[in-house]
C-alpha cells in the first residue's frame, strides 16, 4: 500500500493506492475517493495493435464493437442503459492496450446497471455483422480522411521508418485492405486469446470502500476466463544510419517529422530525459525548439518534441510545420537545435524554470478521478512501484544538468533520425536552387 505524503497545513498530496488480485486473475488498482458519489473504472488488457499480427486494425477494430452490441442487447440498448442511468461507457486501443472506460453514480441502481453493462460486454461481445459491416465503412472513411492530414501522413511514414518490422510500425487504424479483408471470425478470435481475466488490470477511483471496490473488480471480470498474459513484445532495434523520406503532398506546408526510438515505461533514464525533453521541446512556448525556430527565425508557427514510452521503447518525436520554400532551413534548425542540446544540456535557468514547471503543474494532473484512474491503469499495466505518483516530484526535483546530458548523449541520435516531409517538394527544391545562385 502506498504511503500517503501530505504537506503541511494541504490536502492529501497523492492517492492511496490499494492493490490485489480479483478472483479472475486481473490486477486490481484502487483508489478511495469519497467526496463525490461517483466511481471510474478503467480495465486494461495487452491487447493493443501491438498483438495485431498481420491482421493491422484487429485489436481496434475489435474495441470499438465492443460497444456495439453485447449479451441480448444491440448498440442502442446499450447506450439507453448507460444513458439512462448517467453513465458512459467507452472503449478504444493503442499500439500497447485496449482500454475499456466507465464512469457511473455509486447509488443503486444506477452502479449495478453500470456494472452489469460493463462485465457483459467485456465477457460477450455479439460482433454482429450487421454492426461490423457499419463500424468497417466508418474505418475507412477514417482512413481515406487520414490520407488528406500531411500531418497525419508523415506520422504513420514515421513509425514505419523508426520500427521497421517491429509491431509498433503499424498504425493502430490498420489501413484501407487490412481493414476490408477483417472478417467476424478474426475479432472473436482476437477477443477470445486477449480478453483474458490474467492479461487485465483493473483501475477503480471513487466513493467505494475497500469491500465494495473488490466486490465491483469480482463482478466486471467475473465472465472472462482466467488465461494468461501474451509473451512480452520482441525488442525495439536501435536505428543504424539516418534516414530522409520526402512525400510529395500538394500543401503551401511542408510537415517536418523526426524520431528514433527512445524509451520505455520504467526506463532508468525515464526522469531525466523526461525532463530534459521539457526543456527541449515540451512545454510549448518557452521550450528551446519553440525560440530557435520559431521567436528568433520566424520558420514555424509551432514545434515540439516528445517522448512516447511504452511496453518496449517508444518513440522519441519532433516535429514542426513550415512554408515549402523553408523546409529545408527548419529542418536544419531542428537538428542543430537537438544536437546543441546534447552537447551543451540546459542551463541552471531552464533546469529551474522546468523543475518549477512540472512539479507546479503535478497536482492538476490528479486533480479529478478521471485523471488519477488513467495513471493506475498506467501503473498496473506497466508494473510501475505504487509509490510512483508520491515520489514523482521528488524525483524530478533530484534531476541534474549532468543527468539530462548525460542520458541524452546515450539515449538520443541525431545522425540516426528518421526524418519525413510532407510537401510540396517543388517548391523546395526551387528555393534551393535559388539560394545557390
């Protein structure tokens, strides 16, 4: 059980969090939030695009039917059941996890509808295909939308680029042919090896005791098998040379994208780098990436960069969009930016500037039972220490200038950089060739 900090004379810094096994297998996260009649319920399973195999789109295909029809009840009556009652019900995957949401009053009979709504479409999803047929038309309208976004373009060209062959290349969408060749038989199969009571963690906030969280953990998960977890996912190869794809793309914008992979979840180097890339370009307007390029040379109106850990390492991102005829220039401010950073780290200014930042702005982000059941979804799954959010602030307050150097001359690349533009390529190629006459 995690100990409780408090500050002096304030409320309760960071919750207490509880933790044990339910009677099907799944983890169980729980937080005791009693100010408000209400309860938030995130179950988590490793059954992300990740697991998709060559079948890319199955696990978020398979997500978004789960609210479609489940037990005896169809889409409609399902959502008449939630809405009658207040309360929401969403499900959804990334490259990790599917995710599946509910939020409901803790009065009756408002929670045991709640409750009884959620285990059945964990446990039996209808996969009508009359409803599959319907969300696989709006899949691919999705995705002939996507082909219209440079943005959205250069970023599914940049997984590929940094990941190659590992699963975290594919886009969790899955694309226009994986899509239409989805038959019923692949998302029962999918639900049937993933949606396991072994492979879930289930993350409780609200106004329940320690008796009542167990007994609503119990009955979610009480119709899925026990199983087991998958294998872990294969490692995430390092990138050897530096690559440049340049997709043409009739905009007055070219979109600048860059990435390697970079960390995991529970990385050693997490903190460090975490902070550094805040001081990098994290925090929006006063990052060193957002002065260089934007308040000292006019080249984009916005740039950032991040990392993305996840089970294996994830992506570390930059990106930035600019006119055609600047591309090439940003470009070079982006990776002379990263590398001086690198070299140099921050200064004792920006170190403070961005410790004050992050560690002001921590309790808004568990400031609301939505926000704290996200992290315990987090910790649960990734097996993060249950002191995490306690000793969050220390730890970043414990980072020094020689760490952020440090890791970041280890972690990060700038000759190994996947780099993709989105753009009108004629345009740039003739601003190059007007500045070398």
């Amino acid at each position: 059980m995690l100990t409780v900090g408090l500050a002096p004379g304030a409320a309760r810094a960071t919750p207490e969090i509880q933790t044990w096994q339910a009677p099907s297998g799944a983890r169980v996260l729980f937080v005791a939030a009693p100010d408000l009649p209400m309860v938030d319920v995130r179950v988590v399973f490793d059954a992300g695009s990740a697991r998709d195999g060559e079948r890319s789109g199955l696990a978020s295909l398979t997500a978004t039917m789960l609210t479609q029809g489940a037990g005896d009840w169809n889409a409609d009556v399902l959502a008449e059941r939630m809405e009658n009652i207040g309360a929401k019900l969403d499900a959804g995957a990334d490259r990790d996890m599917t995710s599946v949401v509910m939020r409901s009053l803790t009065r009756e009979p408002a929670l045991s509808t709640a409750v009884e709504t959620l285990a059945t479409v964990l446990a039996a999803p209808t996969f009508a295909p009359s409803d599959l047929e319907r969300i696989r038309e709006n899949r691919l309208v999705a995705l002939r939308q996507d082909q219209e976004s440079p943005k959205t373009v250069g970023q599914k060209a940049l997984y590929r680029a940094i990941f190659g062959d590992h699963p975290y290349a594919a886009d969790p969408a899955g694309t226009a042919a994986t899509i239409t060749a989805m038959t019923r038989e692949d998302l029962t199969d999918f639900h049937a090896r993933f949606y396991r009571g072994a492979n879930a963690v289930v993350a409780i906030v609200g106004a329940l005791d320690r008796a009542g969280a167990e007994a609503l953990a119990a009955r979610v998960t009480a119709g899925l098998a026990a199983g087991e977890r998958p294998p872990q996912l294969p490692a995430v190869a390092e990138l050897t040379d530096g690559t440049l794809e340049a997709i043409p793309f009739t905009s007055s914008q070219t979109t600048v994208l860059a990435g390697q992979p970079g960390m995991r979840r529970g990385d050693p180097d997490y903190f460090p780098l975490y902070v550094g890339n805040h001081i990098l370009g994290g925090s929006g307007l006063v990052s060193i990436l957002m002065n260089e390029i934007r308040e000292k040379r006019g080249l984009s109106y916005s740039t950032y960069s991040y990392f993305l850990p996840l089970a294996q390492p994830g992506p570390f991102l930059m990106g930035l969009q600019t006119k055609n005829a600047q591309s090439e220039q940003a470009r070079e401010v982006l990776l002379e930016t990263l590398q001086r950073f690198i070299d140099q780290g921050p200064t004792e200014q920006e170190l403070t500037a961005a410790k004050k930042n992050i560690t002001g702005g921590f309790p808004l982000r568990i400031a609301s039972n939505g926000d704290i059941v996200q992290y315990l979804a987090v910790i649960g799954f990734y097996g993060l220490p249950l002191d995490y959010l306690d000793r969050f602030t220390s730890r970043i307050e414990a980072i020094g200038a020689a760490q952020i150097r440090d890791a970041f001359a280890r972690r990060v690349h700038p000759d190994r950089l996947a780099i993709v533009t989105v753009g009108d390529n004629s345009a740039q190629a003739s601003a190059i060739s007007d500045a070398g006459e």
